[in-house]
C-alpha cells in the first residue's frame, strides 16, 4: 500500500506540466498557509505571500482552500480543554500594481466549522505511519465541540456548525 501511495505521488508530480520533471525553472514562492487552529486564526495572522510588487495595470488573483482537522484535549485540576473538529476556509485573493513601486490587494475568506468528515482518512493516515492518535480513536466521530473551562466555568464552547463571510484583509505593498 505504501509503495502504491509513493507511485501515486510520483506520477502526479511528473504528469504536472507546470512543475513536473518536464518544466522549467520552478519559481520560488512561500507556500500559502497560516495555522488554522480554532483558537490562533481567529486572530487574522497574516499568510506568507510574495515579495515582488506586481508591474503597474498588473493584476492577480488566486483561490486558496485550507482544511484543517483538529483534535486536542488536556485537563488539569484547574482546566480543561477539548478541541474537536474540522474548520474550512477558501479564500479569494487579488492584488493589484497601482505604480511603479506600489501594489494593494484583498481577501475574500468564507470560513467554517463543522464535526467533518476526515476523522476516518485522519485515523487510517495516523495508523499508516505509525503515528500517535492522542485519543482520538476513544472519541465520538466527525463531533464539533471547542470547548474551554476555566476553575469549573466555561468560557468557550463551539459545539453547532458555522459558515459564513471571515473579516476582509485589505493589504499594500511598496
């Protein structure tokens, strides 16, 4: 099964036109990605994007998806945390050179939470490798609970699933 999934990621790299074997010069830029845990990206941490100002009337644009399946919890005499689900997030961006040195952009993020469906494929992927589960195995499947209690009061809970409009991030360069 291991060499099937090494064969698989083989072929897909060298059949890609655009940065197989047969292409030419990759370009270097930073991936896009930013930590999607439930409690940092609310946060609006900015994602690595490239340095290079876009020529002025230049124009860009691209789709981010990101999903991230999360699953954590820890208790001590004082709190407790649970941290189990799936958050979504596809994003709109574009950039636009507005002078020789000067370029504004935006994203459009539409973000959600949901129990998911990957706790399946996660556990299968985790078993694979030889990885820890960190109990996930012990847990209800595809759940949505973020949860927080601090000296016995909640202080967060997430428990239904959300979708909707994330905060526009407006951004410049020069």
């Amino acid at each position: 099964m291991r060499y099937l999934v090494f064969a698989a990621a083989l072929i897909m790299i060298l059949l890609n036109p655009e940065q197989g074997a047969f292409a030419g010069p990759l370009a270097i830029t930073p991936f896009h990605t930013a930590d999607r845990s439930p409690l940092v990206q609310v946060f609006g941490l900015p994602e690595p994007g490239s340095s290079e100002i876009l020529a002025q009337g230049a124009g860009e644009g691209a789709l981010f998806v990101d999903i991230a399946s999360s699953y954590a919890g820890e208790e001590t005499p004082h709190e407790a945390m649970l941290l189990d689900g799936e958050a979504y997030r596809t994003t709109l961006g574009l950039r636009f050179g507005l002078g020789k040195r000067l370029e504004a952009g935006m994203e459009l993020p539409f973000i959600g939470n949901s129990g998911g469906v990957f706790d399946n494929f996660i556990e299968g992927w985790h078993d694979f490798f030889s990885l820890p589960q960190g109990g996930r195995k012990e847990a209800p499947r595809n759940r949505l609970e973020y949860s927080y209690y601090k000296n016995g009061n909640q202080r967060l809970l997430l428990d239904e699933s959300s979708f909707g409009m994330g905060d526009v991030r407006l951004a410049a360069g020069y």
